[in-house]
C-alpha cells in the first residue's frame, strides 16, 4: 500500500479505507498482511485483493466539439459519411456509450447507436440544401448499473451523462473510389491463446490519395460478446478475452473499411474466425460410483455393465478410451476400451468374493497431452445354489442311558451352506424308522426322544439325518449317519426264580451240605445284573452270596426240626436294587404249614406316590 489509502487494526485485522479510492486510477489492489502472535520472531503473511467497484462518475468525452465533413450526392443511401467518437472513462455499463442524433433539420441521416457510424438514408441534392446541422450525442448506461434489459432501458435520464457533437455537412462533389480488401475472409486461432493474441491482420487498399485513400478498420456486427478488439488504424484484431471453443467455435465478423474522404466511401467483409480446439476439457463419467450385479459360475465373457464419459473437447481431444486401474480383483474383468463395457474374464465365486469394489474405472481421451478422469465400480456377485449343506461329521454315535425323559435332546446336528440366501438356509429331517424312539427339529437339527427308551427291549437305533438347503429352484442336501446307543441303567429288580420254597431237609444232613440252590434273575447289562445272595438272621444255614447255596452250619436239633429263612438278592448297581424270598425248611417227618397271621390286612396309599414306596 504504498499510498497509504488502507489502514488496519492490529488487535481485530479490520482493513478500513483511509483515502479515496478511484476505479480508473487503480482498479485492483492486493494488500500483504502479516500476523504475529505477541513477540515471537514468528509470523505468517497472506494476501488480500481488494477490487475497486467503478460508479458512475465520469461522462463521455468528444475528441473534438466541432468537426466538418462534406458529401455528394452521387453517394448512394447506406453511405458511410462519418464516424463519431466519444471515450468515457468509467468501465461496464457505466463506459458503455449509445450515439443519437439529438437534434437534425433534415431527415436524410441516420446514426448506428453502438459505432457512431453517420449513414445517408437518400441521396442529397445540393440545390435544395447547402448545408446541415445535426447534433449527435453520446450518452452512457450507467447509475445506477442495472442487470436486465428491461431496466437498462428505463435509466434515469438525470443521472445519464452526455456530450454533444455539433457536425457541419457541405454537399461536395468528390471521391469516387470505395476501399476494396486484400486479406482473407478466413482466419484461425487456438482457443488458449492470451488475451491480447494476434488473430489477424486486415488490409483494406484505397486507390485515392490523401484522406480519400485513408482507411480506418471497425466492426460493425458479429462482436457482441467482445471477444476481440480491432485496431482502427493498423487493422490488427486482436483477442480482448479468453476463448473457449467449447463455447462458442466460429464468429462471423461484419468488418467495414471506411476511407476519410468526403463523402467518405466504405467496404464490408464477414471475416470468419475458427476457434481450434485444445485438449482443455477433462472427460466426465456420467456417475461416479457404478453399482451392477451378475451371477457367479458365468462364462467368462458375461456383461457386467457399460460405464459411460462424456469430453466437451471435438475431434482426438474428445476421442475416450476406457480402462480398469489395477486393485483387489480387477483380474476377473475386462473392459472394452472403446465403448466401456465390462465383461468377466473369468468365472466368479460368490462364496470366495461375493464383491468387488473396483477403485477405478479409467477414461482417457486421445488428446497431447491426454487428460483423463477415473469413478468407481461395485460388483456384486449373484448367488446360485452350488453348494450342498455339510455336516460337521460324516458319522455320529452317541451313547444315551435309557432312563431319559420323553423330549430330552441327544444331539445336535449341525450343517453349514456356503451359499447365501435361501440357498444357505438349512432345514433337517430324519429318514429310516426310529421305532417312534427320535425326532429332529427342523430348523435347529436338535434331535430328541419321542418316547421313553428301554435298553432292555432295544439297545441300539440306527438311521440317517438329512441337511437340505430351501433353494427354490433346485434344493440340494446332505445325508449323515446317526448311531445312538442305548446304555442300561439300574431300573429293573433282581426276580428270583421260585418263591416262597420249600425244601425237605433229612434229620441226620451232614454239616456243610448244600441243601438248597436259590436261583434268581436280573435283566440289567453289568454291575446292574451281578447278583448277590443274603440270609437274613442266618443261625444254622448260611449261603454261598454268589451262587445263592444254602449250607448246613451246625447240626439238626431234632427230627422235628424247622425254620423259615429269608433270602436277599441284590444287583450291583451304584443304588443297588433288592428282592426277598422266603425258604422254608423242614424235616421229612414234619412238614410247615405256612399260615397268615392275619385273615384281613388294611392299608392306606397317598395319590401320586412315588413307585417302590412301602
């Protein structure tokens, strides 16, 4: 700032103006601000453009106030006599000038508003009139500075600026060649030039001497974003901003060559002007993230999905070719680089990948150097029913004891499906006759009892449970092997195979002689069904515990001896079970009458007892 026209606050960073400001002297300032934190050495800079908004405070200007021109009437009507020229120094609307005739006494004149071109409307004739005074005005378009045309129209006439230009017209009879151009109708330029690039040299050529054979350059339509500026004098058009031929390709310039002879005579040409294009434009996909899904087990070959990108560039510039970028799976794909399709190049495997995010999908046009943009690709891989359900094991045996309850659980079978969906879903089932001994859960696999076991009756049950899958279109399934062995439990008394019994022992039974073999039974497997033999009160007997002999331990005390033992027999279970049976013993001379103390026995029992309750 070294005119000192901002100050700043030091504490807040507030810039505030200190001076006036003028757009036409200086429309830009860039400002350098540098920040430091209490002392230290440390401080950073950044910079600040300021941009100067133009008002409306400056009116066009005239070169000259007065000026003389003369004109024939040989000068057919459309003839350029004169070209008025005002500069205003204020920019956009506000220097935008508009030329009228304010005031004339003849109607033979007309004025282009935007060039200040003075044409003749007829022809004149001196013996009518000698001379004419029109005045033209140039009035601006500024303040305030409206946005729509409908506005621009209605300005404040008080707040418009003009200048006026008194011109003295005297009929003459002179000059009677028109200029006639030499260079090309026809010219190119490369639409990243600079601004202030050289697009073409007019030359317009004028056989006539002295002002009559001066020729000045102007543009008369074609012009009207601005795009280029010509040189009045030298015939130079030059760019007056950037060009974009993706915008606008090809301008069609009405040029006019107008000689400083009077009247003055003119030549207009259409120069055409070709915008080349420059590989400027980077090619855009139509979306950045792509989403398409294809079945597994395809061919190689199968259309996946075609990815489109669109280059604002003509010609080579916009010419794509497409390509996969490497990354996690790109190998299964390919991509035509002409028309962006992509295909499998192998077969896929949902249960391996079931998808692929492709990092990028790649276009590239045909330009020097080439530009190119990349977007995404989501594949998803389609399940089909490929996979059977498998079981954990080919083969289950599982031991259970037969004192199960109804509904207890055996085992639990389990099957896993590498498919997805319906196709992973597991249902089970049992085939083969379980007796009505076993049930499975269809959706769990859990097998139960459905009726109490007995190993007694059957010790072993065999049959096959099936995993089926609930593919709708083709179900699939797996068969497995189940052996479910019945193991004893202690659930059955010893039964003897007599009782009571009644032995005939002779008086005169030597000591240690057998005299009787009580026999009895268990259906138990094992320890359940070992079997041992007990006297009760045992006195002049005793018994062999394994093989239930009852021995004579002493001798008979008469001959009319007799006694009434009780025998156990026990199981060897964990909670052993017990029977009793009564052996009676007498002599051959005296037979025992066995005889009930009672005639009548009355007892009373609880509902819902539990069974061996005495």
């Amino acid at each position: 700032d070294p005119h000192g026209k901002f100050s700043i606050e030091p504490q807040f960073g507030i810039i505030r103006t200190k001076k006036e400001l003028d757009h036409e002297a200086q429309s830009v300032v860039v400002l350098t601000v540098q920040s430091q934190l209490g002392n230290s050495p440390i401080y950073s800079s950044t910079q600040v453009s300021i941009s100067v908004i133009d008002i409306n405070d400056n009116p066009p200007v005239f070169l000259t106030k007065t000026d003389k021109v003369t004109i024939s009437h040989t000068q057919p009507p459309g003839t350029a006599v004169y070209i008025a020229h005002a500069e205003d120094k204020d920019s956009g609307l506000n220097g935008a000038i508009k030329y009228s005739i304010a005031s004339k006494q003849s109607d033979a004149f007309s004025i282009d508003p935007s060039l200040g071109v003075v044409n003749l409307i007829r022809t004149v004739f001196a013996e009518k009139q000698q001379e004419y005074t029109l005045h033209i005005a140039a009035e601006d378009c500024g303040s305030p500075p409206l946005t729509s045309l409908l506005i621009l129209t209605a300005i404040n006439v008080t707040d418009r600026r003009l200048d006026s230009l008194a011109v003295k017209i005297v009929i003459l009879d002179i000059n009677d060649h028109s200029p006639s151009f030499m260079s090309s109708p026809l010219s190119y330029v490369m639409e990243d030039v600079e601004v202030g690039f050289l697009v073409h040299h007019i030359i317009a050529k004028d056989p006539d001497e002295g002002r009559n054979g001066q020729v000045t350059y102007h543009i008369l339509s074609g012009n009207e974003n601005k795009a280029f500026v010509l040189d009045k004098f030298t015939g130079l058009l030059t760019t007056a901003q950037f060009l974009d031929h993706e915008f606008q390709e090809r301008y069609s310039l009405t040029v006019i060559a107008l000689d400083d002879g009077s009247p003055a005579l003119s030549a207009t040409q259409v120069l055409t002007i070709i915008v080349l294009d420059v590989n400027d434009e980077t090619p855009l996909f139509l979306k950045q993230l792509y989403e398409t899904a294809v079945h597994e087990n395809r061919d190689p070959g199968e259309f996946v999905i075609r990815v489109e990108a669109v280059d604002r560039d003509t010609g080579l510039n916009s010419l794509l070719q497409y390509e996969i970028l490497p990354g996690p799976g790109y190998e299964k794909f390919k991509m035509n680089s002409d028309s962006g399709e992509l295909i499998t190049a192998a077969p896929l495997d949902r249960e391996n990948q079931e998808a692929f995010s492709i990092k990028g999908s790649s276009c590239r046009d045909l330009g020097s150097p080439s530009r190119s943009s990349t977007a995404q690709l989501y594949v998803t891989v389609l399940d089909e029913n490929d996979h059977s359900p498998l079981f954990a094991k080919t083969q289950y045996e599982i031991s259970v004891t037969e004192d199960l309850e109804e509904g207890s659980t055996i085992l639990d079978l389990s099957a896993s499906d590498e498919d997805g969906g319906l196709n992973g879903e597991v249902m089970y089932s049992l085939i083969d006759d379980t007796y009505g001994a076993f049930a499975i859960d269809c959706v769990t696999g859990s097998i139960i009892t459905s009726k109490a076991l007995d190993q007694e009756t059957k010790s072993q049950y065999t049959f096959r449970a099936v995993a089926s899958d609930c593919s709708t279109q083709i179900p699939r399934s797996t068969t497995v092997s189940v052996v479910v062995h019945v193991e004893d439990v202690n659930d059955n008394d010893p039964i003897f195979l007599q009782n009571p019994i009644k032995i005939f022992v002779p008086a005169e039974t030597a000591v240690n002689e057998t005299v009787v073999t009580v026999r009895a039974e268990d259906v138990d497997l094992g320890s359940n069904g070992v079997i041992v033999f007990n006297l009760m009160m045992a006195d002049v007997f005793q018994i062999d515990v394994k093989t239930g002999d009852i021995i004579l331990r002493e001798p008979l005390a008469s001959k009319h001896f007799s006694t009434q033992l009780l025998v156990t027999a026990s199981d060897q279970g964990i909670t052993p079970r017990t029977a009793t049976a009564a052996v009676i013993i007498f002599t051959e001379e005296q037979e025992e009458v066995i005889s009930f103390s009672h005639s009548l026995y009355k007892a009373s029992v609880p509902e819902n007892s539990a069974a061996g309750g005495h």
